[in-house]
C-alpha cells in the first residue's frame, strides 16, 4: 500500500475537500484536509467524515481504515471560533451529537481503524484517537484535553479517552488540560506504537499488514464482539462470547485456518 503524504500543500483552501480519501489493497486511508486550521472538526468536517465512513462501512471490498491529518498536525479539536459563533444550548446540544455519532460509527464499522497521528491531537482530536480501534503516533506528538484551560471540561473526549487509559490518569488528562508526550500516552494506553516520524508510514503499514493477514471473518466479527461485551456484565459477556464464537466457527475460513495449521501452509482466506 502506497500511504496518502502527510503533507498536503498550505495553500489548500477551504473549497478543496475536507476529508481526502485513498484507496489502495483493501485499504482506505481518510486525510482530514483543513491543514491552515489544523484540522479543527467543523460541522462541514464532521458531516463530511460521517459520509465518508459510512460509505466504507458498506463496502466490502475494504478491509481497514488508516485516519490521519493532513499538514503540521492531526487535530487540534472543534473549530472553536465556529462554535462560539452560535450562543444556544440547543445547537451545542446537536454539535455534540453529531461528533458523537460520528466518534462512535469508528467503534461500530466492521473494519479495524488505525489513527496515524503527529504534531497534535487535543480535545476532540485526543478524542479521535482513542476512539479509533488502533493507533500509531510520531514520537514527538503531544496530547492533550484542553477544554479545561478555556473554562469547558472536555466531556465528550472523557468518554473515550477513560476507556483508553487508567482512571487517575485520564482525570490528570482531564483537569489540567496539560500536554503529554508520545511516550507517555503509549505507557498510559491512549496508543498502541510509537515510532520517529520519518518512520511512521512505516510502522503503521507493519501493524495494517499484520490485520489483512488475518480472516477478515474473524477480524470484523472479533471487533463488533469487543465492544459489545465491554458494555456488559462479565456473565452476560460470557453469554454472548460463546454465541459468537460457535456462529464463527461455522465459518469456511475456520475450517481454511486449521487445516492450514494442521498441514503447516498458508490459509487462503475467503472472506466475509
């Protein structure tokens, strides 16, 4: 896979498309494209990378998503000059869940999700991180939930990042607002890999490589039964596990992966 440049050139103006898609091997790669902004989630932003994932969800020939931003950074969060703009209770109200409908379609889509993350990623952007599947930052990215420092707890970024990491670290996270570097976040849990930024193509591709050789059987019904269980009590949870699993079980690719295993060669996966 050939990834989308990171860089994407400053005279973009604000009539290009907000959200670039590529297409490549199954795999299809979504650029927030605001980069004078730094990628701040508009309600144009958000509207059009709603679309964009639900169109892929629908798609069968695509296997997994890469989410990255184009320019200095990943995102810095709401466009907050867009929404002091507006005064009303009610239109914040509906801001909110539009961005969360939008963060929880990235838990609910069948294809894994890596975020691809440098330069920043604060409020909503923190919050874009944690709630995709997976995610693999430049070792020199920051994070933060800065709402706190302007008099608004982020509270919508609190409901992923608290799945992400332990609860006395996410409240530090939550009220300072203060910045933590890459590392830190990768010991915290936010992220899964860290890697200098010429080499974060690179990593990203080892650990997208290492998904699309799997079942995509197996992938897709493993992540739509991770987080249904975590909402359940661990009986429940139980319940529902061995359900799925004797339904995956009747999969041809089952009988493909161990008799593969048994005969010691390659499984030919036949998909969904």
């Amino acid at each position: 896979m050939k990834p989308v440049e990171k860089q994407i050139p400053e005279s973009a103006v604000e009539t290009e498309a907000l959200v670039l898609r590529h297409e490549e091997n199954g795999v299809a790669t979504l650029t927030l494209n605001r980069p004078k902004k730094f990628n701040a989630l508009s309600e144009a932003m958000l509207t059009t990378l709603q679309e964009e994932l639900d169109s892929i969800a629908k798609n069968e020939s695509l296997r997994l998503v890469i989410l990255q931003g184009a320019g200095k950074v990943f995102c810095a969060g709401h466009d907050l000059k867009e929404m002091i703009a507006t005064r009303k209770e009610t239109y914040y109200q509906s801001l909110f869940l539009q961005c969360s409908k939008m963060m929880m379609t990235l838990n609910q889509m069948p294809q894994p999700i890596i975020a691809k993350v440098h330069g920043i990623a604060t409020a909503a952007g923190c919050q874009l991180v944690a709630a995709c599947d997976l995610a693999v930052a430049a070792d020199d990215t920051r994070f933060a939930t800065s709402g706190i420092k302007v008099g608004l707890f982020c509270s919508t970024p609190a409901v992923p990042v608290s799945r992400n990491i332990p609860r006395k670290q996410a409240m530090e996270l939550l009220l300072t607002g203060d910045f933590i570097d890459a590392n830190t976040a990768l010991n915290w849990g936010l992220l899964n890999r860290v890697a200098p930024l010429e080499k974060l193509d690179e990593e990203v591709q080892k650990l997208a490589d290492k998904i699309l050789a799997k079942s995509s059987v197996a992938v897709f019904t493993g992540k739509k039964m991770f987080y249904k269980q975590l909402e359940t009590k661990m009986e429940d949870a139980y319940a529902y596990a061995g359900d799925i699993m004797a339904c995956n079980m009747m999969a041809e690719d089952v009988s493909e992966g161990v008799d593969a295993f048994i005969n010691k060669r390659h499984a030919v996966w036949k998909g969904r």
